[in-house]
C-alpha cells in the first residue's frame, strides 16, 4: 500500500473509535517502561518547575511581607528555599550520572517524588498559615498560587496514580479544611468550590494517566519496529554484501579463465597460420581461415562476456569529452569494411562532420556492436550508420536491410541470451555468439543516459537509434599518421625478441615469425632476455612480449629492461590474454601497443607493419 493510500485509509477512520481499535492493538507498557518514561519526563521539566516554584515564592512573599509576622514568614521562606537548593542540587547529580551511564530510573524518580511531596507539602504550610492574614486581595494571591502548582504538576504526577493522589491531597484537604474553618461569610462556599477544583483536577489527571499509558505503548511499539527494521536492514546489509563478493569473484573468475583460455587459442591461430604457409592445398588454407574465424568467434564471446561482467558490477568509468565522428567512423570503417565486402555488402558512413559530447570508447563500443550486429544479419543490401543533428542533440543511427525483428520480439531484444527468431531457418553465422551483444549496447546506453530505440520490418531491416549531446570541435586536433602500406608476407632481416612464458605460444609466435622470414629469439622470463641483451651485440627491431611473466614480473618489466640495453626508440608490442588491468595507460606512458589474445595472424602482421613501417618487397 502506498503512503496517500494509507493516510485516506486512515482519515475515513471513526476518529474515537479508530484510535481506541489502534491503542487496544498496541502491546501493554511493562512496568519497568512505564518507570523509565516517567523519571524522563519528569525530570526533563524539572529546571523549569523550581523556576516556577522559585518566582511563586517571591509573589507570596511580596504580597505578605507587611500582614504576615515577619518571623513567620522568613521562617517559611528559609524552609522553602532550603528544599528548593536540595532539590535543585539532586537535578544536577541526576544529569550528571545521566551522562555517566549510571543512573537507575526507579531510585531517582523516588527521589524527585519526595522531593515534589515535599514542595506540595511546603505550599500547602503557607496557605495554612498566610490564609488568616490580609484581605480578599491576599488570599485571592494565594490560593490562584497554591492552585497553578496543584494543576501544573498533573502532567508530571498522574504518571504515578498513588503519588498522583498524594500530592493532590496534600494540596487541596488542607486548604479546604482551612478555608470552611475561617469562620468568614462566604469561607464556606469557597470551601465547596475548592472542593470542586479538586475533582476537575482528579479528571484531568486521569486523563493524562490514559494518555501517558498509551504514549509509552506507542513507544515500545515504535522501538520493536525500530528492532526488526534494524535487524532486516542487517540481514539486508548481509546479503548485499555477500552479493557484491559474489559478483566481485564472478568478474575475477571470468578474468582469469578468460586469460587461461585465451592462451591455448591463440597458440592454435599461429599453428594454423604456419600450418597454411607450409602447404599449397586449397583443401588446408579452408580449414586454417575456419580455424581463425572459430578463434575470433571465441575472442568476441569472451569480450562480450568481460563487457557485462564489468558494466554489472560497475567497473565502466565514464569520462565524456568532444570527439570527432570522423574519428569515430574512421575506425568503424577500417574493422568492418572487410567483413561487410566479405558478405558482398556495402558498408556507408554519413554525417562524420559532426562533434559530439560523450565518452568516446563507450559511443565506439556501442556502434560496433550495432554494426556487427547488423552485418550478420543482413544478406543482401547493406549497413548504414548516419549522423544528424536534431537541436542540441546528434542522433546516431545504425540502418541495416536485414531480416528484421518482429514486433513481439522488440521488447526482448535486449535481453541477456536472447537471439532472434526469424519466420525462417537462421544461418549458422546468424546463430553465432550468445546474445549479449544488444544487452551491452543497452546497459551501455544506460550508463551514459543516452536514449536508445530501434524500429524494424520483418523482411525489409531493422535501424538503431542514439541519441548524444553535441560537442565541439576539440581544441587540439589530432595530426594525422600518413598511412603506410600493409606489411607483405616477408620480414627477411628482421630480428624479433618474444618474451613468453607460455611454451605453446612460444613455439607458435617462432613458427609464424620464421615463416615470415624473420629471425626469432624467444625466452620465457625477464632473467633470460636480459642476460642476452648483456651478451649481444645484435639490436632487435621489435619485441613481443606477453604481460604476465614469471617472479611477478610483467611484459613492462622486459620492455624496460631491453630498452635499457637497446634504447628507447626500441619497437614493443605486448601480446597478453588479460583484460582487466588497465593497460591503455601503462602503454602510452611507456609507449607500446597492446594486443589482446587470441590474436589472428592478420592482426599480428598489421600491427608488426604498423611498428616497423614494413612495406612490400623490404
């Protein structure tokens, strides 16, 4: 039930009846609450009560000082204030063990009983004796006085029927019998009417008594909520706890068995591509380029899985700056175009003049997805991805001419595992990966609160939508690398240094690299490179160098170490299977480039011409 429901729930209540049901609900005050309620109360309003007494001393005092003898009344004023300095000290001790912890309520609300006892008692001694002095004027005084404090000490007594009834006695029996034994005119009738007041005061004083009873069952009522929310907030607290380890050892596991897994597959890409140069079969080169498709499958559903794994438990930092579309679609076109011409489809890019205001790894990531969602799913036609301005906005399309998504499936798209069904058979590269690829595009959306839709036709293809913030032109523009041709099949000349603890990987990287005509010296530790470098004089063109290395060490630590030898200009590429160390950073302070495994050969051999600036027949 919602809170405006309840409240109207609550106001269509009888308002005497619904209260009594709520009250007669409630759990009955034990007496140790009931004593613990009261000595707060009381003693909360303890500094103001002697003020109040204090001032009324002083009225009567004033009032009576030239028709009361004044031995009589100094002796009553000394009595009075010698209780008052008594019961003010026993309010300082009170706070004091309050603050100390070692208080115990029943012992001081005894105290404070006596001690207001003994200030009813002292009021109700000077209307004794004062009443017989001075005029109407003067008794008027003292009994308005005598009945504030009587009325004025309801609140804290009526706690405590027995002392309750005490005090009121100790108030009013004197007075009434003082007043009817006068002798005066009218004494008697002033005696029934203090008579009267009293039994208005015994009412509201059994009022209060009810209503402080039901005060303290709404308090104990209010601490046992207070106890089991604090005990479900702790379970709740446990459990998210225990979640959020649970999540963090999910995004460990996957971490190491993706880097465990990657290292095999990448061993089997470079076997595969050595095993194609070493034989002319057509039948051979088949079944090396399905050995390398089935690795990039493999690469692409472990990233998929990283990339959720990481958006879920918030290892995704966003850091929005002005980029350049251009930039953008550059990189889209030169990783897809291959594969769209593959399928015999066209790959366009429109809009790349726009600037947008966003962070550029997660708007690529988001694109790429889309794109490689839409090539697989398209056989005839092409891939479009456009970029408009509507206002302050770009909106960022990806149009394909696909199969389409059926209506009742939109809703689904974007959920984890979910593939679409078409009206017919899907092909083998439709079924391939695990469905994650639109759930990331949309967590992804989501994290950066970019609105993202989609409309689609079964048959006729389906178009994204993003929409981003524009940006401006960033202040530096980057210069542009003159491209350089693509790397031939030689490296003749070429002395390369592998850094590998993996002996698969090893031997595969010297297989492929010796096919290229390169010379290969490989080692397995930090130790070992270092202990050749001191022993040759031959410079190496590049290194290859995996990240995670024997006795803690890294593929930085061997960067370093043969830079020392060689120089700093000294090419370095690290080939590693980890993921989820942050290496974007550490490679541009230490200027190499990563590769994450498992590495096609293509990609290894563009990257290896992209540092050496190999061209064709060199």
């Amino acid at each position: 039930m919602s809170t405006a429901s309840a409240l109207k729930a609550l106001m269509k209540l009888p308002p005497l009846k619904g209260q009594a049901a709520a009250i007669a609900a409630l759990p009955a005050p034990t007496d140790e609450a009931l004593i613990e309620d009261a000595e707060r109360m009381v003693y909360r309003q303890t500094s103001a009560g002697l003020m109040g007494h204090f001032l009324g001393m002083v009225v009567c005092a004033l009032v009576y000082w030239n028709h009361v003898p004044p031995a009589l009344l100094r002796g009553w004023i000394v009595g009075f204030l010698l209780l008052w300095v008594i019961r003010f000290a026993a309010l300082l001790r009170h706070d004091r063990a309050l603050l100390q912890g070692q208080h115990d309520p029943a012992t001081w609300l005894t105290r404070w009983n006596i001690g207001a006892l003994c200030g009813a008692a002292m009021w109700s001694l000077g209307g004794w004796l004062f009443y017989e002095y001075g005029d109407w004027f003067q008794r008027a005084t003292l009994m308005l006085t005598i009945y504030s404090f009587a009325i004025g000490g309801v609140p804290f007594m009526a706690s405590q029927a027995k002392v309750f009834l005490a005090s009121m006695g100790i108030y009013f029996i004197p007075m009434i019998v003082r007043t009817a034994l006068h002798g005066g005119e009218h004494d008697v009738h002033l005696a029934g009417v203090w008579c009267l007041m009293a039994l208005c005061t015994l009412a509201v004083g059994r009022g209060f008594h009810n209503v402080f009873g039901d005060m303290v069952s709404l308090r104990l009522h209010s601490q046992d909520l207070a106890h089991r929310l604090r005990g479900e907030m702790a379970v709740a607290e446990a459990a998210q706890r225990e979640a959020e380890l649970a999540s963090r050892a999910k995004t460990q596991f996957f971490a190491a068995a993706s880097h465990d897994l990657r290292q095999p597959l990448h061993a089997m890409g470079l076997f595969a591509e050595a095993l194609r140069q070493r034989s002319k079969d057509d039948e051979v080169t088949h079944l090396v380029n399905s050995i390398n498709s089935s690795v990039d499958a493999l690469e692409g559903l472990f990233s998929e899985l990283l990339d959720i794994t990481k958006i879920d438990t918030g290892g995704v930092e966003i850091e929005p700056e002005h980029f350049s579309m251009r930039d953008l679609f550059s990189r889209i076109r030169l990783h897809f175009e291959p594969t769209a011409f593959e399928k015999g489809l066209m790959l366009s890019l429109r809009g790349e003049q726009h600037h947008a205001y966003a962070d550029p790894v997660i708007i690529e990531r988001i694109v790429r997805n889309l794109v490689s969602n839409a090539i697989r799913y398209t056989e005839d036609g092409g891939v479009l991805v456009s970029c408009r301005r509507r206002g302050d906005q770009l909106c960022l399309q990806v149009w394909d001419t696909g199969i389409g998504i059926a209506p009742k499936e939109q809703e689904r798209i974007f959920d984890e595992f979910y593939q679409t069904q078409s009206g017919r058979p899907l092909e083998p590269h439709h079924r391939k990966g695990l469905g994650l690829g639109l759930s990331i595009v949309k967590r992804l959306a989501d994290l950066i609160q970019a609105p993202l839709t989609l409309r689609s036709r079964v048959g006729h293809g389906t178009t994204f939508t993003l929409m981003i913030p524009v940006g401006r032109p960033p202040r530096m523009q980057p210069a542009s690398i003159p491209s350089k041709p693509a790397l031939g099949v030689t490296l003749d000349r070429r002395h390369i240094v592998v850094v590998e603890d993996e002996q698969a990987v090893m031997e595969g990287l010297q297989v492929l690299l010796k096919g290229w005509g390169a010379t290969v010296s490989a080692f397995d530790s930090v130790a070992q490179a270092q202990a050749w470098a001191a022993s040759t004089e031959t410079r190496p063109d590049l290194l290859i160098v995996d990240y995670r290395l024997p006795e803690q060490q890294t593929g930085i630590d061997a960067i370093r170490a043969l830079r020392a030898r060689f120089g700093r200009e000294l090419p370095a590429i690290m080939v590693t299977g980890s993921t989820m160390t942050g290496h974007e950073e550490q490679a541009r302070d230490d200027n190499f480039h990563v590769l994450i495994k498992p590495v096609v050969p293509t990609k290894l051999r563009a990257m290896i011409a992209f540092k050496l600036g190999v061209r064709p027949g060199n």
